[in-house]
C-alpha cells in the first residue's frame, strides 16, 4: 500500500553545508557531488574547431588564445576551487558563482556589467522518478561556459553540430550557442511530457477499472512531478522571453528571432503542462466517483439479499413456533394436508416478486454489477 | 465500462521524426502525411480571376506574373522539398517554415521583415472526435500563402466570393483575404460549440437519471475536447487583437476595423467556451450528487427491510423456543387458546407500526424510490 | 425528477440563417422576428416635443428637419431591408448593423468615425426563465438611434421625462440620452438579482429540510442563469468605463460625471451577482452534506435495529434448539422452573444495555433522526 | 434545524421607494429611516472649539462664520429635504447627494471641482448579526460633512481628540480630520474580526466533535458575514489608497502619510480577511471528513454485530432443524451427551475468532469509536 | 481527538492595550513584553569595531561620536518610552515607531525624508508552533536601528561577520548592513520550510495508512501554518524587490545586486511554499478519499457475511418448522435417510458457491482487506 517517495535531499543536504547566516558569495562544494570534469571546445576561427579534457587554468589560457570563441563546459560540481578558478579566468561575479553550487535555483536571467548569467535546468530522470539538474550559463562576449551537476546531458547535439561545422552554430556567435544549448534543454521536456501523457491515460483507466488505495498515491506523485517540472518551465518562459526582447547588447539583434523561437517552444510546453495538471486533477475525481459507484453496487448487491432473505426467514420462523395444536385455532396450518407446500408457495411467489421488483427498478440484471475481478 | 480514447499521436509522432536537439531550421516532413496539392488563385488585376492547380514552381513563377495578386494554397504537408520551394520562391522566413511542418504551433503572429507569419488552428471533427488542424497563414505586400495539413476546409466560401467577384474580397488587398480567411476559420467554431452545448445538456441528463460509470468518461472526454478549443481559440484572440491594433504595415487601417469584427467574434467564442468549461465542472457535482442520492435511497430500503423483519423474526424466534412448558411460567402462551392469533396481532400491529414511522419520516410513500429502470 | 431547460436557440437558429463563411457585412433578418416598429421622438428644439410612429425613411426625413435632436427607436428586427434604410440615412457603418441584426452580442462601445456604436443587454424574462435581449445604440452629433429586439423595453420612464420636460433629458445632448438609456436598463437589473437572491434564500433552506433530486437541477439553473447576467454585465462595466474615460469627443465632459455614475452602479450589480454566484456555489455543499447527513442518520437506524435484535434472535434461537434433554448437561435451563423467565431477563437487559449504550453516544434521544416527513 | 437569516431588506425597500427609471439626481428618503440630527463642531480658530446641534441652515450659517473650519455631522436619513438643505449649503454635487441617500454604496471616492466625495462603511452589528452602515464624508476647504444611517457611531474618540485640543486633530486642516473619521472607521473592523477568529475556532471544534446539520448553516452565515466585510473593506483599500496619493490638492502632502498608514491598517484586514475566509472555506471540508468518519464508525459497529451474530444464530439454527433422529445418521449430535456443550464451545470459539480478527484489524479496542454523547 | 491550538492573542492584547479610535502616532507598549535591552555595535572607522550594551541615551550619544556607523538593536519592547528616546535620538517618524511597538505589521518598506523603514518578520517557533516575530528596521545615513520582540534571533551570523572583520559587512555602507539582516531572515525559512516538507510527508503516509480524526485537524494546523508563513513572506518579496530597485538614495547602487539575490532567495522561498500549500490540499483528498476506501472495505465485510449466512440461516429455518408429517407431503425430507446430509450438502454447495462468487469479484482473496491494526 505503500509507495516509496524519493526524498528531496537536496535542500537539507545544502542546509548541512551551507546553515541559514552563511556570508554571501561563500563557495561551498557538496563533498559528496561528482569532481569537476572540464571540456573546452574552440571554433569559430578560420582554423577547425579544437575539443579537449583540461586540468589547469593554465592549459585553458593557452587554448583562449588560440581561438576567438570558445565554449567551457564544467561537470560536476564537488570542487569549490576548481569553479572559482574558472569564474575568476572568466571574470564572472561572485554571487553567480555562488548560485552555480546552490543548485536549486530557480531559472533566471541575471545582467552583469560584461557578462550574461542564465540558470535553466533540465530534466534528469533518476531511479524511475522525475528530477531536473541546474544547467548554469555565463554568456560573454567571446565565450560561453556552462556548469552541470554530473556528466551527460541533452547537449551533444550541440557538440555534434559544431563538430561538424553544420548550421549556424559555428558562425554565429557565442550568443547562438547559447540559443542552441537553451533550445536542445527545452525540446528535451517535449518526451518527458509526451511520457506524462501516457502515465495520465493509463491512470485514468485504472482509476475506473482497477481503483486501489495505491492509485491515490500514484496520482499524487504524478502531480508532485508535474509540479516539479512547472517549476523549471514557468520561469525559464520569463527569462528566454527576456532574452528575446534583447535587453542585452550580448545578444544580437539577429538571435533574437531564435530566442522567440525557444519563448515559443516553452509557451507550448507549458500548455501541454497546465493541460496536464488539469487532467491530473480530474483523476482524484474519477477515483472517487467510481469508489461511489462501487459503493453503490455493494449496498445494492447487500440490500437485495437481505430484502428477499429477511422476509423469507421470518415466514419459516413462523412455522417454527411450538404452540399447542390441540387448540384449533393455534397455527392449524401445521396440520394441513398442503401446508408445506403452501409455504413453499409463499416463500417463492414473495421472493420471485421481490426479484420481479428490483429488475425492474434495475438494481438487478445483466451487465449490472460491473466486470469481474478487478 | 471503457471509452476508447484517440490517443493523440501527433506529438509522439513528431518526436520520432525530429527527435530533441534537431538543428532549428530543418525541414522534416511526415512521409506518411498526405502529398502537397497547390493550388494558385490570382485576382485584383484587370482581367478576371484564374484558379488553377500547379505541379512546379515555374508554372507558379510565370501565374504570379499574370496577376498583381496571388492565394497560393497548399494542402498537404507530406513532401519537405516542396515547402521548401515554395518558401524560397516568396522569400518565406526558415523558422516559419519549419513551424508551418511541426503542425502543433499554438495560434501566433510572428513579424518579419517583409512578411506576415499567421498560426491560426481550423476545426475538423475526425471519426467522431473533436481536433483542430493547423492553418499557417502568410501574408505578403502581393500575396498570400495558406499551407493546411489535409485537402477539405472550411475555405469554400471566401473561394466563392473571389470567384464571384462578390464582396470586398477582390477589390481589396491581401490583407482583407486573410481577414476572410481567419473570419471563416474563426466563424467555424460556432456549429462546433453549439454541438458541445448540446451534448453537454444531454449528458446533465443523463447524470441526473441514468447515472452509470461510462459518463464520468464521456465527461472528461468532453472536458478534454473544450480544452483542445481552448487550446486553438485563447490564443488566437491575442493573434487578431495584435493584427487589429496594426504594428505591421502590411494590414492596412481600413482593414483593421474589420480584423476587430474577427477579434469579437472570438471573444464570444471564449464566453460561450468558458461558460461551457464552467458547466462540464458542474457535471461532476452532479453525478455525484445523484450517486450520493441513489446510495441514501437504497440504504433506506435496506432499513426498512431490516427495521421491520428483525423484530418480526425475534418474536417468531421466542416461540420457537422449546421449554419445558410443563412449569406454568415456562411460556404459558403456547398454551393459550388464542396464543397463535395473538402472535399474529402483535407482528401485525408491531410491522404496521414501523410501516406508519417510516412513513411519517418520508422514507416511504408515493414517488419516494425514483423512478423505474434506469 | 426532470426539468425542461428551455435551449436556448438562438444561435442554433443564427447558424441556420447565416451558415459559417457568410460574407461580412451581409444582412440577414430572421424572418420569425418581430417586423420592425420604428418611433421617432424629436426633442430639444424651441417648440415642445413631438413623438410619433412613422413608416418610411422619408418621413423620417422630414422629422429630422423639424427637430434639433431625434431619437429613433426600432423595436423588432424582422425586415433586414428597413434596417438597412435606417442604417443608411444615418450613416451608420455596416459591420454594427450587421451587429444589429445577430443579436448575440456581448455588450462593446466601436468607436466610428462620425459615430458610436453602444451595445448593451436589458433583463428580459420570459416564460419564468430569466435572458437578455440586445439593445444596440448609435450616438451622433444630433441623434441617437436604438434597435431593439421586439417591443416592450425599459425606456419608458425615459421617454416620460421627454414628455414631461423633465430633468436634464430635454435640454442636454444627445449623449445625455444615451446615458439616460444605459442608466435605465442598467438599473432594471436590481430588480432582477434582488429575485435571485430570495431564490437562492428558499433554495437554501430546501437544501436542509428536504434535499431531493430535483434540487440540483434547480441550484444548477439558478447557476446558469447567473452566469448569463454575468456575460450581460460584466463586459457591460468595461463598456461603460469607456465612455466616463471620454475617449470620444461625442460625449461632452459634463456627461462623464454621470457615465461614471451608471459605472458606479454596474461595479454595484457586479459585487452582488459575486456574492450570489458565491452562494450558488456553496449550495451544493450544502445539499450534498445534508444529503450525506442524512445517510449517516439512516444508518444509524439500520445499526442500532440490527444490534439489538440480532443478539436477542441469537438467544431466542439458541433454545429453539432440539437437543435431547434426557443428558442433564444438554440445555438443562429448559426445565428450569423460571427458564422462560430467566431467557425475558437476558433478553430485556441486553436490549435495555444496547439501548443505553446507544443513548450514550448520542445515537438515539430527543430530537435525533431529524424533523418529520420532509 | 432552520436558522433564520436577516434577510437583506435594505435593496428591497429602496426598489420600492425608487424604481428603476427614476430620474437620476432625484433624493428620496426613506421615510421609515431615522430623521436626521445635525450636530457641528467648530474648531481651529482663535477661540477654543464649539459644539452643539442645530436646526436650521441659518443656524448653520450663523456657525461657520464663527469658525474657520467646521465639522458637520448628519446622523439619520428620514428626511431627503434636510439633505438637500445641506448639500446646497456647501454646494455639494447633487449624484453624490443622491448616493448618501441610497445606503448600498460600495466604498468610493469621488472627485469634484472643489470638494471630495468619499464612501466609507462602519461595523455596525444589529441583533446578534453583522451589518455595515454606509459613512458618507464630504471634504471642503474649509468643511467636513459626514451623513450616517443612525446615531451611535465609531467617531467618538474623535470628537474627544477635538474636544481636549488634543492632537493633530485641532491643528491640522480638514483632511487631517477626514484621515481621523477614516482611521476610526478602518480600526472598528479588528474588534470585529477578531471575533469572527473566534468564532471560526469554536466552529472548528464543533465540526469535529458535535457535527450535527445546523452547523452547515452557520458555517454558510459566517461566510456570508465574511463576503460582507469583504465588500466594505476591499474597496475601502483602493480608495484610501487613491487619497493616500493624494490626487486631490484638497490632501495636503503632510497627510498623505497618515493616509498610507490609514491604507497599511486596510491590508493588514485585508490579509485577516483572506485568512479567515480560507478557513472558512476549510470548515466544510472538516466538517464532511468528519461526518464521513463517523459513517465509518456506524458502519463497523453493524458489521462486527452482524459478522459475529450472523454465523451464530446459523449455527444454533442447525440444531433447531426437525429430523427425525430415529435415522442414525440425522442430527447424531442432538443425542451426545456433551452436544449442547460442543455447541456452546463452537459457538464462543468462532464469536472470540472474530472478536478477535476484528481487533487485529483495528476495527474494536480503546479509544476506537470516538468519544461519548456529542 | 481535540488538539489545543494556540490561540494569537496578540491581536486581542493589543486591541485591550489600544483601543479602536487610539490617536495615530500613540505610543503604548504592553507591560507584559520583555524590557528593552539595548546594544550597539559600532565599527566602519579606523579603530576596529566595539560592542556594548547599554543603559541610557547619553551612553549612545558618547558611542555615536566615536564610530562612523552603529548599528543598535533593541530587544524587547515593553517600555514605550525607552523605544520613543532611541527614536527621538535618531529622528525616527513616529507612526514608524508605532508599527514597532504594534507587532503585527506585515512586511513593508516605508519612505521618510532621511530614513528608511523596513518590517520584516523572522520565523519563531514557540512550543512546537510556528510563529513569527516582527523585525523593525531603520536605515540612516550612518546608523541602522533595528527592534526585535525578544532576545535570541538569527542575526548572530551577522554579528559575527563584524566582529570578524569578515566578508564585505565592515568595509560597505550601513545598507550593506541592512542587506545582511534581512538575507539573514529570509534564510531562516529555509530550515523551517524543509521541516514543514517532511511533515506533511509523514502527514500523507498516515492519510492512507492509519486514518483518523485527529489527523483533520493536523492538516488545517499545517495550512494555518503555512498560511501564516506566506503572510510574512509573500510582502517581503515585494519590500525587498522596492529595495532592489533602488527607489532611495540609501540604497547605494552596488548594494542593490545583493538585494536581488535577497529577492530570489524569497521568489525560491514562495516556490516551496506554494507548493507545499498545494500538497496540504492534496492531503484532505487522500483523507477522504482514504476514507471512502476503507467505508468500501467495510461495507464488502458485510456483504460477504450477509450474503453467505441469510440464505444458510433460510435453509435450516425451513427444517425448523413443525408441520405435521403424518401428512406425506408435509416436510418429507425430514424422514430421510440421509436427510441432514442433504441439508448440510446444500448448505456447503451455496456457501461455497457464494464464497466463489465472492472471489471472482475481487471482493475477497488475498491482501484485499487492507493492512492490519492501524
């Protein structure tokens, strides 16, 4: 009867590390979260793109140099030292840095004096249930770092197109990236929802068919996640329509158009979401009328026996009684040549009749009460 | 007990094709989507209007010289290399185009330089089920391109007014043609939604008299279907007050009153919706309120059964009772002359009793258990 | 159980006139409307004023050239054509009389370029069912023209003052008689929701004392029927709002104060019709948790019968069997002097100690199963 | 079980007096209501403040040349001439003349040329029910008015505050006075709420612990009582919000401040109000959960009864039945020397198993069916 | 089943202390509240930071002259007229001062000429309750007051920082300061929310598990408290907002990017709390429909005893009747042979059959009755 429920550690876990009264633009590391693993890739210039491992800033400022645009993606986040490097090379403000670790940002545009600090997360299902990984993203003018919590995600499509040099991507500037890594996070919530679908319909017909106390539980995990996932989508619709508008001038007028594209992609997400959670609320009210049903049918099934029983054994119990046929008038039925069969008479015309009154008023008959075993 | 539910295939469908992280800009058709079928409609010049159906676009190329404006229509959106030719013939925007493919798109207006790109969603009733196909609209300073997702719409009479040389439609320009069309597409609801306030009627009835479980079904069905128009109709409304309000110069002032005209009928639409949104949620209360009413009806015969043959049966019982009725207190009633009718007195009286009570309290009498068979 | 809605047909009737796809600005009357009844009433000039029935757009002509200020008044819109007539001596855009005639309008204000066209709904009950017909006004610089659809209206205290030279009617603009004309019908809704509000008084206390099935139809049409007021109304106070704004130089700024004032009472009729649609919708709470309360009682009848006596019928039983009593250990108590008697005192004291238990807890006493036959 | 609601017979009375058409600007008093008692209170100047009620306008005359500011208040509204009187004498605006008279005004502030109209209502509990009455404050440059229904208000601390020149009150110019009949009023309310916080708690207890069908009722008086504040409060919020920024140069700068505290008061109510609506609304949730508990309850008592006494009364049954025991194999039982014995073990053995299956599952024990007599 | 709520007496004490129609700008402490208890904390200046508490305002005057920035909190405000010299000392507006000493403000953010106010409120759990204390702010040029309702709060971290010379909380402004304050409080939610998160966890588990009474009112105590919490944060989030903004000259521009994180801590804060509000709704539907369950579970019992023993109880009723069986028709079955093994073989068979019936229903079988004891 009971569903085990993933806990959401992470608030707790980051209130362990980081109690209420923490200075600000402290830089804690989960000691327990992957160490940073460190990819740059270089493009854009008139030599092919370069991709590689990197261990040291150092090694990251000789492949600056050897390229005008390049993209630094961090993952895993268990090493405080390692981001702060990172930041530092990059000049990135410190209260973003610190929002990189406390990964339970909401989505968020931030403008800084030379730099672009975007929060989005995306979907990252674990163990069967539903969650989504912080993806931080720092625009600037030559170059796009990205820090996620662990490895793998939904950008190598991304890789793959500057990888060969396919699309836009390569040309344009570090802001199309930014569009592309935003755009492939947003199409990823399309199957996650598409799935939710599926989940919903099936619930609805075990709601009807099969109504168990662990439906309610399942429906209600449903909606948590539902509402996990309208957490990640509500915002970050706000800030790429922020984005869109343009308010930055590291935005080009020209990407603009694709930033309304992805505002599009979300607004479409987020009605398939709501059309969800509507759906998802409908099902507590199909379990509970078909529970309403099913008590019905039990009473009916209860009501009938005991109307044609109860008046049957009051019949027989009357044929019970031991009065003294001497006298006549004590119970002379006892004596007749037909009396048992009398009774019998009795008892099957009062009980045919009350069969006759309930198929009538429908309580009984074919199809009625319901399939079999559920 | 079950409803068979057209799963709504489009998206998962569309997921295979394209799946997450496509490159923006691609045009991926759905092989198995009807083939396009163009057809070319020129009118506003001297001579009268030509319609025709095109295989190339040469032979559009050489129509649009014959006509200082053209309709150009394309059902069907089975073959991507088409769409594609017509796009680049007319200058048409990449983003456009791919959305006019990915046939999804919630009602919207995008501005591009020198073009109009108008989503707008038609009514088409399928197998029974209510859905709404995709109606991309373009609009130029010469022409006007419409791509639908199947042959059969709700167009025939704007083509009858060109083709009569009737109305405002051929004296004036493109824009007061997609005022027509969107007018036809949006006056299309209105039989739709009458039907759903006739069904929604029916149901309330039937939830009041014959309630079983397939109408929690049938109204959550209805519920969906109202969303899907909700889906098409809300945010067409922004669309069309966007192009009444005229931030493009393509829709010129004179046209605009009447793209007001289109804007109020689709507000009356969204009352006319809402309102019946608002009804379907009553429907639910009152299924279960007619459940709650059927439960109390049948637990009162079950308590009248039992209120009047349990003591029936008890007094029967007692003089069922062997004692020894040689000791004078041991049931000296068996032995009474009258003893037997005076039982049947005391069941007499005591039944009618009970009968008179619960009649007094209304659980039974006249009219009491509803009507017959449901 | 059943009760007949009166469907509403309007628009079913509107569809079959005017199919989907119908060219704007197209007039269609409804041939089974009222014919139309147009009245004249000149007022404003030095000589007094003059009101008359006239039959044709010439004497019209002629009225208008005698009197400063006209106001014509058509009651039935049967005859497109005299519609058309009006609407062209006055010069009235086309769209609005096509408003005119669909006479399903929410209330608007369309600013023309010579001329206001005002839609607003009067209370109209009919056959015991509460609707609203249409009231379309044109305000000019000299006259004001109301179509109506059939006769019998609100005005009539209005064209009272005319008459009778009384108040600012006669001696202010024609915008003053519009106001005056919203004004009226904007004040015949008071009478209406004060209805209501007994309405939903009686069926509140019907909800307690004798919650049936028809109840919920009847709660549910007092719900619709609000819900038509509120479409009448609310669009209504936009409307209106419009016009104390003075955004058209038609209505003078001394007329504002008073737009402002008719605004004042729809902001009034809209907080009341809330509070009704508010206790509309507690009125299902309160019928199903009596219908619930009502359960509960007749369980409680069925379980304090059924404990009682199905214990006694166990003891009655018990020596009803046949056991051979020569065995003195088997049921010994049937030849006890007393046994009959002894068997009386077990049964009367554990039917006294249910009873007492049950009176206890509250389940039996004065005042419990609720008032009599409801 | 029926609980008898004031029924608001303020709207009716005013329908009757002034029906729909009257002309606006038209006073007509209630000649059933108070008549009115003018008192003034002179204060401000050199001499020390002046107070007493007078009679006549030139007594009014008389009185404000005496002082340079004066404070009039009107407690009654029987008598329209009265009104006008004083109306003309300050040249107050005869529509806003009208709104004191009719009583239902929502809060609201009105700006004309050179005086301010301002709406407030008061707390004003009448036999045991909660009610408003409507304070109708006219500020001058030199003046206050205030018309209220009755006499008895909230204002006497004020006028205490003039009395003993104490404050700003007596300093200050006539805004500062308004801001003081303002904040009487708005603090009135927290005694109010605060017993409606009660209230709400004593109705809590008695939902879980009496539950009985008259408690729905008062649940729904409470609610209605709450929409009511919630009527005179809500507006009051944005009017004294527009003072508070101060539009009007009748409010000096100096008490815009006091205003905006005023304003503070109004959203701490306001937030008071939404809490305890919110339970309110709680309440019938509480309310159903607990009697459908107590269903539970009834329902596990008929079924331990009837699971326990049903096989029993089965079992002696058997040994009731007539065989002819001649017949070796017919009832051998009836004969053992031990078979009442063996019956009575059977029977204790299978009503303990049960007993016993019941208090495994929770059905019986300590503690289970709740307390004693609700 | 009764849980003790603690009742908010505040509102009653404060309304006993200060009467409705109190003059603004009146200040009366409550004689019951903690004595002040004053200390500073001076720092920002060459010599390092000093921290005392002290006595009288000539101490703070002396302690003001030694330091360029002070920050003095005052903790306890049970002597209105220690709270009116440190006001005075600082030229703090007096309906500011009354806020402080009337604590129930919501959060606000108030402009005076040369000073800010700040309410905010800081979670305080007293007695296993959830509640909220009020912190007044004020920010100067050079000084931050702050007043607390009693000692212990959450800004120790604070103090800490300065007394460490640490972070950026000695070397910026006094609206750095003030910034750190309210990041401190609005971080203490963070632990308090996260508790409320497994407690309506564990709240849900018993919804379904173990069902009863007092878990009702557990629910409506969570959503009071969380209703409670939202009213100190939901304000908050728009006071911090105001602050980040920047609408006063106190707000130094590179304070203001602190602000807004600040302000997403809240946007973060309200997320969870929404969501948590949504889960507290959920919990009465899991309740109930908790409830309904186990009423179906119960009833099936019932049945299934009813069903299988009326019709066994029948049967050997009939064998119980005593007609005279010289007649050869008369009961001949009880002078068979085999005659008590036929009755017991039908009693078997229907039994059984019932039993089989029963299981192919799904009504009875394995893990179907629900767990043990709850």
């Amino acid at each position: 009867m009971r569903i085990r429920r993933p806990r959401s550690k992470k608030l707790k876990r980051q209130l362990q590390l980081k109690p209420p009264g923490t200075a600000p633009e402290t830089l804690i590391a989960d000691p327990a979260a992957p160490k940073p693993r460190i990819t740059v890739i270089g493009y854009g210039g008139e030599s092919s793109h370069e991709e590689r491992e990197i261990a040291s800033i150092d090694e990251l400022r000789a492949f600056r140099a050897r390229h005008p645009r390049i993209w630094v993606n961090v993952d895993g986040l268990g090493d405080a030292d390692a981001i702060r490097h990172v930041g530092e090379f990059f000049g990135l403000h410190k209260l973003a840095l610190e929002d990189v670790l406390s990964t339970r940002q909401r989505p968020k545009v931030d403008l800084f004096a030379d730099h672009l600090f975007i929060v989005i997360r995306e979907p990252m299902p674990t163990d069967g249930h539903f969650d989504t990984d912080q993806v931080s993203i720092f625009l600037g003018e030559s170059f796009v770092v990205t820090f996620q919590e662990r490895q793998g995600d939904c950008l190598d499509p991304v890789r793959e197109r500057i990888r060969g040099s396919r699309g836009k991507t390569c040309s344009a500037g570090p802001d199309y990236l930014v569009y592309s890594i935003i755009d492939a996070v947003v199409d990823a919530y399309f199957p996650v929802l598409e799935a939710f679908g599926e989940k919903l319909e099936e619930l609805e017909d075990r709601a009807v068919d099969r109504p168990n106390a662990s439906i309610v539980h399942e429906i209600h995990a449903t909606k948590r996640e539902l509402l996990l996932i309208r957490r990640a989508i509500w915002p970050a619709r706000e800030s790429v329509g922020l984005l869109a508008r343009g308010d930055s001038s590291l935005i080009h007028p020209e990407t603009r158009v694709y930033m309304r594209d992805a505002y599009d992609h979300l607004v479409q997400l987020i009605d398939m979401l709501e059309n969800y959670r509507e759906l998802g609320s409908d099902l507590m009210d199909i379990y509970l009328s078909s529970q309403s049903h099913r008590l019905n049918e039990v009473m009916k099934v209860l009501t009938v026996i005991a109307t044609i029983f109860m008046p049957l054994s009051f019949i027989v119990g009357i044929y019970g009684m031991n009065f003294d046929t001497n006298h006549p008038l004590n119970m002379p039925e006892l004596h007749w040549k037909y009396g048992y069969l009398f009774v019998w008479a009795v008892i099957l015309i009062s009980g045919g009749g009350m069969l006759a009154w309930f198929y009538k008023r429908g309580w009984i008959g074919p199809g009625n009460w319901g399939p079999g075993r559920p």
